[in-house]
C-alpha cells in the first residue's frame, strides 16, 4: 500500500541482468512519464543508521553498563524500529497480507509496555472538549498497543508517491521533537530520514516498506517515550481519516482506491483515499499532491504542538 510498485514485485527478476545480485532492486516508477526504474527498499538504511546512533547514544550515557529505566529508552525505541525494519522487508520479500500487518506490529508493544511501567507512565489523557481520562492499567495494555498499532499501518497506508512516505512522517516528527525534553533521541534518525526524503522526492529512491513501517513504529514509539500521546493523536488525524476511508471503501465496494496517470498528472475518478480526492477529477502533478498532503499535516501537527503546549 505504501508505494506505487508493489503491483511490480513479480518483475523484480525479469529486471535483473542473468548472474548479478541487486541489493537495492530497481522497480517501475508508475507516476512517471516513460516509468523510468527506480532503487527500492532504502528504507533500511534508516534502519541500520538509526540502530547505530541509539546505541551509541545508550553506551555514552551508560559506559559503566549501569542501566536505569530512563536510560533503556535508546534501546527501546531501537528494538521497535528494528521490528518496524524487518516486519517491511517480509512485506517486501512475501508481500503479507493485511490481516498479518495490522496486527504484527504489536510485537513491538511488549518493549514499550515493560517501559512505561518501569517508569511509572502516566496512564491518563488530556482530550480538549472532553476532559482527562485515566485509563490506569488498561493504558499499558490496551492503549499502547492500540498506538502502536494503528500509527504504523496508517502511516504504511499513507503513500504511493514520491514523498508521501517520507516527507509527512518527517513533519510529524518535528513536532514530537519540538516538544519533548529527548529530543536527542530523534535528532540522528531525523537527519537521516531527511536524506533518503530528499532522494525520494527527486524519484531517485523508493524506501519501500522497510522504511515506511519502520518510520511508523519510530513516530509511535517516540510519542509513547515522550508521552506525546495527545500530540500524536492530532498530528495523525489525516492519517486516520485516509486509512478510514479506504477501509470502508474496501468493505462496502471490494475495490481499492486507483488513479490515472496520463500527460505528467494525476486524476481520479472516485474519492476513496486523501489522495483520490484531492485529485477527483482534477487532475494535478505528483508533486502538487504530495505538497498539499504535506500541509494538511503540517496544520495539524502545528496545532497538535499547540494544544500540548496550552
């Protein structure tokens, strides 16, 4: 669901030359003219970048291998983006379905559980209009799995153009880090994540589902560390709002959402994801829907920021 070549897959071999290995396969660009083939699966640079700099974050905190709870969040938050990594690649080499991914990325719960009570989590929810809900325990076993696992298959739903995949996580995390006192926790992941968003929005690279679902575990787990969860919540509204109506677009209609591509636009003839109905029959170019999608995240985030703040 994340990118525009998963239909591709079976073409993998067919575009390799006889004899030689491809690390990084080349896949077809669907929302270019001509499909021009395309580096897939750099997410896992973000992976193995992000694993390196949270160890050695956890060894310069802790080089007498004294370990407190505050100080296990390095290697928490780097066991969840390893899982996120490596559930991606086994999309990407057996292509799941969606009954296996919705649910696998609860695996990664059981470390941020074994946290939050270690550290005594605050278990309650400051909700505008609503008040503040204590969940109690309920809060370590049922809310954060719940974030665990919806933020990561809807940011996996949300992609399928250059930078869709990249750039709006991004800003999503910025707003995280504006607001948490680790914010040195994110801090290398970001800048790396930045570069492969910046190849990615040139349509040098894709980060297939290694990235994207590595970078939904990391926004969710980040959150849960942080205890953002009500800026997290506002911040992935759009991203709710996409994966709920695919969702029901699948179950009342059996058919997934689709666009046309034709003279360097996109174009859609219903509204069954955010993308399809920025382009419902108004046809405009890759990079205009990434840029207005990236807005409407970037609205939401600001005021998710804000409502934390005040």
């Amino acid at each position: 669901m994340t990118t525009k070549h998963t239909t591709q897959r079976l073409d993998k071999q067919a575009l390799a030359k006889p004899g030689s290995i491809h690390v990084f396969p080349k896949v077809p660009d669907q929302h270019k003219i001509g499909q021009p083939l395309t580096r897939n699966g750099l997410g896992v640079l973000y992976v193995l970048f992000t694993t390196i700099y949270l160890f050695l974050i956890y060894f310069l905190n802790n080089p007498a291998g004294i370990t407190t709870p505050i100080s296990s969040a390095p290697l928490i938050l780097a066991a969840c983006i390893l899982f996120g990594g490596f559930m991606g690649l086994l999309d990407d080499w057996m292509d799941l379905k969606w009954r296996y991914k919705a649910f696998m990325p609860l695996i990664a719960a059981l470390p941020l559980i074994s946290f939050a009570q270690a550290i005594n989590a605050r278990t309650a929810i400051a909700i505008p209009l609503i008040g503040t809900i204590d969940f109690g325990a309920s809060y370590f076993y049922i809310i954060i799995p719940l974030i665990i696992m919806i933020v990561t298959n809807v940011v996996n739903m949300l992609g399928g153009l250059n930078g869709l995949e990249t750039v709006c996580p991004a800003i999503v995390i910025v707003g995280l880090i504006a607001l948490s006192p680790s914010y040195v926790l994110m801090v290398g992941p970001l800048i790396s994540w930045l570069i492969l968003a910046y190849f990615n929005v040139r349509g040098k690279i894709f980060v297939g589902n290694s990235g994207s679902f590595a970078i939904g575990i990391t926004i969710a787990s980040f959150a849960i560390v942080s205890d953002l969860k009500l800026s997290l919540l506002i911040s992935i509204m759009p991203y709710i709002f996409n994966s709920s109506i695919i969702l029901l677009a699948v179950f009342f209609t059996k058919k997934r959402a689709s666009m046309n591509f034709e003279n360097g636009k996109l174009c859609s003839t219903h509204r069954k994801s955010l993308v399809t109905m920025l382009t419902y029959n108004h046809p405009l170019t890759e990079r205009q829907v990434v840029a207005v999608v990236a807005a409407i995240i970037a609205v939401f985030t600001t005021l998710g920021v804000i409502i934390q703040l005040f």
